[in-house]
C-alpha cells in the first residue's frame, strides 16, 4: 500500500506531536444524552478542551466521532499509519464488546489511554470490565469530561523522557 494509505494526492507525513482523540456511539449526543449521569458539556466542549490541553503541552488534536465500530477501527488505523504520538480513546458502548478495537489497538502499537466521563466501575455490573483496558498504558474515568484533559496529560508525559533532576 503507498505511504499515503492509499489515497492520491494526499501524501502521508508523520504526526509525531499528534494525539489521536476517538469517541465512540452516543457521545455526539453529549449533553443532552442522560445529563444527570454524563453532565451537560457537549462534545464540542469536550473537543475545546482536548485542544486547549495539547496546545498547553505543545501538541496536537485529532479530534474524531463515530458510532460506527468498523469507523473507529479506521480512526485507530489512520493514527498508526500517520504515527501519532498516541492514542486517548472513549470506547462508551464498544468498551465491553468489541474485540475488533481491541486488536487494532494492539495492532497499530500507539500508546493508548482510555478514558470515561463516568466511574465504570461504579455503574452496572456488564459496564464493569473493559476489553479495551487490556491494551491501554492507563484508563482515566469518574471524572466528567475533565477526564479527557488528564490523559493527554498524562500521554504527553509518558511520551517525554523525564527531565533530569540534578544539578550542574
């Protein structure tokens, strides 16, 4: 396959200083869905923050939505032909089913965080464990949409090589 996935024209540059941001089914109704349980920021809001965030931390955003699995699949695939510096992915509905994000994930070989507006542990019982957590270097969740802001964070910070603490 050519180096720009094959699609002409449209040449594939390496996205070192970019991170991947992937929402999976339902999030594009963020505050209207449910407000009580997902709170009444909006994906907007959530893609303003993740933008605010990486810029703070001299990065990128490649904000994306699906509801569609097979998408999602596509999203994580761009990022590893693009090599993205990595991965925050909200799998929502996917993130106890779907195997096929699992192995993309694991495919690609980005460092992943997984993120959730809610405490998935503290909801019903089949909301409880996760198939995506099994490639993912963190999972952040139970903090709202902030969530989104401490994986990039914590990405970020995993990405750069401690800075030396001694002095000259």
């Amino acid at each position: 396959m050519p180096a720009n996935g094959g699609r002409p024209g449209r040449p594939r540059r390496p996205m070192a200083d970019t991170i991947y941001v992937i929402n999976g089914p339902n999030l594009n109704l963020l505050g209207t869905r449910e407000p009580e349980t997902y709170g009444r920021a909006t994906l907007a809001d959530v893609e303003k923050l993740c933008r605010e965030t990486a810029k703070k931390l001299g990065m990128k955003i490649e904000f994306r939505q699906s509801n569609k699995e097979g998408e999602m699949v596509d999203f994580i695939q761009e990022a590893g032909s693009r090599k993205a510096a990595g991965i925050v992915i909200n799998p929502a509905g996917y993130t106890t089913t779907s195997v096929a994000i699992l192995d993309a994930i694991l495919g690609v070989g980005l460092p992943t965080i997984e993120i959730h507006i809610t405490n998935i542990h503290a909801r019903e019982r089949f909301r409880q464990r996760s198939r995506i957590s099994k490639a993912a270097r963190g999972v952040i969740c139970g903090f709202g949409i902030e969530g989104y802001a401490l994986a990039i964070s914590g990405l970020a910070s995993m990405l750069r090589p401690p800075k030396s603490t001694k002095k000259k």
